[in-house]
C-alpha cells in the first residue's frame, strides 16, 4: 500500500526531526528531499553546472560529508530557484513517494508540488529565532566555529529565498496541518504530528 506523508515548512523548524520519528513510527521510508538541492548547491561550489548536476544526480552523491554546512545550504537554495534543477529532480521524489510500505517526505513543496495528492501533509514551523538557535546549537556541537547571529541571516535569507521564487514557493498546502513547533519539545511535536496523520490514515 502507499500512503505518503509529506512535511513541509522552513529551515531548521524541526521536519527532518519529526519525520524520521514519523517514519519509524509507521514503518515508512524517509527522503529528506532538501538532501537534493544541498547535492547539486555542492556540485555548484565545485564548479559543475546546477542543471547538468541535477540531472546527473546519483544517490551515492547524498553521502558527501559536507552537505550539512551553512555554505551548501546557501548554494542549494540558490540553485533551488532554477525551474531546470527543480523539474529533473521531481522523476525521483515521485517515485519515492508512491513505494509500496509509505513514505515520509520532507522538504518545501513537497504537499503543493511534488505530491498534491499525499494522503496526510503538514507545515512544520517555528519562529525564525528559535530556528537558528537550534541549528548554532546542533552546528557549534558539531564542532562549527560560527555565530547565532550568521546561523540567523542564513536562516532568513534562504526563507526570503525559498517563499518568493517563483518555482515551488514555500507555502502550506490549502489543506496542510500547521504545527508550530517554538515551544514545543521534540516528543511533543512528535506527538502531534503521529496524531494529525492518524487522523487522516483510513480505518
Ligand atoms: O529538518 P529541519 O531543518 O526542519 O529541522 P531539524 O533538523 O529536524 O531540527 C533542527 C534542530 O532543532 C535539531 O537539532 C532538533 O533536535 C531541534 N529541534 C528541537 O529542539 N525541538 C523541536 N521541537 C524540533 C527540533
Ligand atoms: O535542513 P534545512 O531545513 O535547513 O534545509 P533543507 O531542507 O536541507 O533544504 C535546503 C534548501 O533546499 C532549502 O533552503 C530550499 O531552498 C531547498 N529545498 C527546496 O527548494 N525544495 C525542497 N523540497 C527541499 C529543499
């Protein structure tokens, strides 16, 4: 059976986080589909093309150590406002999400765009100041020598960037459930969203 639940929402809200709960809650398949955009904003800063980088793209190449850092996360919502990167990238997610056993896709429009007819979708935010303390957090533990205040700017930067392109906007879907997660514990918001999804699951 499929069934896909997609989770939406800007950076460092908490959707990679809860999804992989949710996944495991359901037994699903996860794709952190902004693993994606930081491959090809990677190849981008080796030097590659972003449209023939993401048209190339291998699963092999979600393995780079480097993807998690503030500078891939710039290139990869620079390259994620180019219709050409975003339309070779669509073939993959869409498979991925209708696999038989489910799946849990998180990422910015993955209820609007990629999977309009997910069977339960969620908007997962947070203020923006609670978002870059969380990332400084997790990034300073990883041993990052950077500022909240830097972890602040690339927050909000690549938010203005993700909500006003004109390619796959990030937006809640009309029929999304918002979880704002600012002050609310990780088991919380874990709690909340196996609740939504459930009510959406058939009987
Ligand atoms: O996937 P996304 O960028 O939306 O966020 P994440 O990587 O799941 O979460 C960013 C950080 O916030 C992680 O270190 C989480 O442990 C933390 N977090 C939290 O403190 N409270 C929550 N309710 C959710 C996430
Ligand atoms: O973990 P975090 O929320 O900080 O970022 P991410 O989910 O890894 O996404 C990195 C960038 O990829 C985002 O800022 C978006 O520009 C882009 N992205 C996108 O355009 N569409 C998606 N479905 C997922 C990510």
């Amino acid at each position: 059976m499929a069934f896909t639940i997609a989770i939406d929402g800007p950076a460092a809200a908490g959707k990679g986080t809860i999804s992989k709960a949710v996944a495991a809650h359901f037994g699903f398949g996860h794709l952190d589909t902004g693993l994606l955009y930081r491959a090809v904003g990677a190849k981008m800063l080796d030097g590659d093309n972003p449209v023939a980088a993401a048209e190339a793209l291998d699963v092999s190449d979600l393995d780079r150590e480097d993807l998690r850092t503030p500078e891939v996360a710039q290139a990869a919502s620079k390259v994620a406002v180019i219709a050409a990167v975003r339309a070779a990238l669509v073939d993959f997610q869409r498979a991925f999400a209708r696999r038989s056993g489910g799946a849990v896709m998180d990422g910015r429009d993955i209820g609007t765009v990629i999977c309009p007819e997910a069977e339960a979708k969620l908007f997962v935010t947070a203020s923006a100041d609670v978002r870059a303390r969380r990332r400084f957090l997790e990034l300073t533990a990883k041993g990052s020598v950077i500022t909240l205040d830097e972890v602040l700017a690339d927050v909000k930067a690549r938010d203005e960037r993700d909500m006003n392109r004109a390619e796959a906007p990030l937006r809640p879907a009309e029929d999304a459930v918002i979880i704002d997660t600012s002050a609310l514990s990780i088991d919380d918001a874990v709690a909340k969203a196996i609740a939504a999804i459930e009510a959406r699951k058939p009987r």
